[in-house]
C-alpha cells in the first residue's frame, strides 16, 4: 500500500507568527544526502534522513540527491521505499532531485545499468554518465530559469536529459544539452549544487514549501 504525504498540521500559511520551518526530507540510501542537509539547513529548512516509507510522513519536501543510480534504485525496492516514493510525487509532493537521483524518477533511462529500473515520475528521457567518467568532472556556472543567472554547478559522471514530455519546462542548458527541467512541483537538475557553497538552489526551493 502506498503512503500518502500528508503536511504537518501545526504550520501555518504564509506569514503566520507561528509558522515552522519547512520540514525537507533527503533520501538518505547513498550518496552525497549529507551535503544536502548541510545546504537545507543553511537556508532555515528542517531535515529528516529518509530510509523507510513511514518517513515520508509529513514531510513538505523530498531531496533526491546524487550518488549512483542503480544503487539507489535497488536500495529503494529492496527497502520498500519506491512504490511509497513513486506514490508520493505522483500525489505532487514537492521534490528536488540532482544528477542519479534524476535518474532515479526518470521515466526512460538510456545506458541503464543491467536490470536497473527508474519511478518514472518525471516525463523526460534521460542518459546516464553523458558527460564520460569521473575524470572529465567539471564546474561552471548557469543561468536557471526561476532559480538564478549565476548558479555553481557541479557535474560528475552527470546525466543529461535527451527529451522532455509537454509538461516539463527546461531551464538549463550546458554544452547543448539540457541539464535542469522542471515538472509541476519536481525541479531535476543534472548536477549538484550541494557541492558548492552556493544555496540558490536549495534557496528557491525552500522558498517555495
């Protein structure tokens, strides 16, 4: 059965004196969740390491972060975790997910490791380690549509997104190739922007829970 998010109760709406913190779950099976956290709380947002289903539970947000894709994949199916997930941005709760974790919502996957399978939430096809190895990892900085002009950016054995349905908006492009795109209340970026010092990203979406 798949567990519906549910928002915290004792929030109030914008504004409100009594209003907490946005409360941001990050999956946390493997992979660079820390630095998430890290940038979550920086920008005033509480955190929850995401494990089991139950821990979707009031959560406002979800943080996929990078890591390796087939891992993640089956630490999800051998936890329980991916039909709760999969139920859980259908249901429209809010996520930022970055570079494998793209390809872990990803609705088609290209270079897939062998039985590898992704959510299929996010309506665009997506190919694995486009960018080479971990030795042709490279910064640069990008103009994001709704996040900012100058944004740190960094790609490590990155995805790239191939094609997109027509309810995804691309809002970055690096070398052609689109690298960010946004569908209903999921951001996907192909990079991470944990691994700067630079929390525009994690910011806006903070900003928007």
């Amino acid at each position: 059965m798949v567990n519906m998010v549910t928002p915290p109760s004792h929030r109030g709406g914008p504004g409100s004196p009594d209003r907490a913190a946005p409360l941001v779950g990050v999956l946390a099976l493997q992979g660079g969740f820390a630095e998430h956290v890290r940038a979550l709380t920086a920008v005033g947002a509480r955190t929850r390491l995401v494990r089991r289903p139950a821990e979707l539970d009031g959560i406002d947000g979800i943080v996929v972060p990078g890591g390796e894709s087939s891992v993640l994949d089956k630490l999800s199916r051998a936890l329980g975790l991916a039909e709760p997930l999969r139920g859980a941005l259908q249901a429209g709760l809010p996520a930022l997910v970055t570079c494998a974790g793209l390809l872990l919502v990803a609705e088609e996957l290209v270079g897939a490791a062998p039985g590898q399978r992704s959510l299929g939430v996010l309506r665009v096809r997506a190919r694995r380690n486009a960018f080479g190895r971990q030795l042709d990892s490279f910064e640069t900085h990008l103009s994001v549509a709704g996040i900012g002009g100058d944004v740190e950016a960094v790609f490590i054995r990155a995805p790239v997104i191939e094609s997109v349905g027509p309810a995804v908006e691309c809002l970055a492009a690096v070398h052609g190739q689109v690298v960010a795109v946004q569908q209903g209340a999921i951001t996907a970026l192909s990079f991470h922007p944990e691994l700067t010092h630079d929390l525009q990203v994690h910011r806006s979406f903070v900003g928007r829970l």
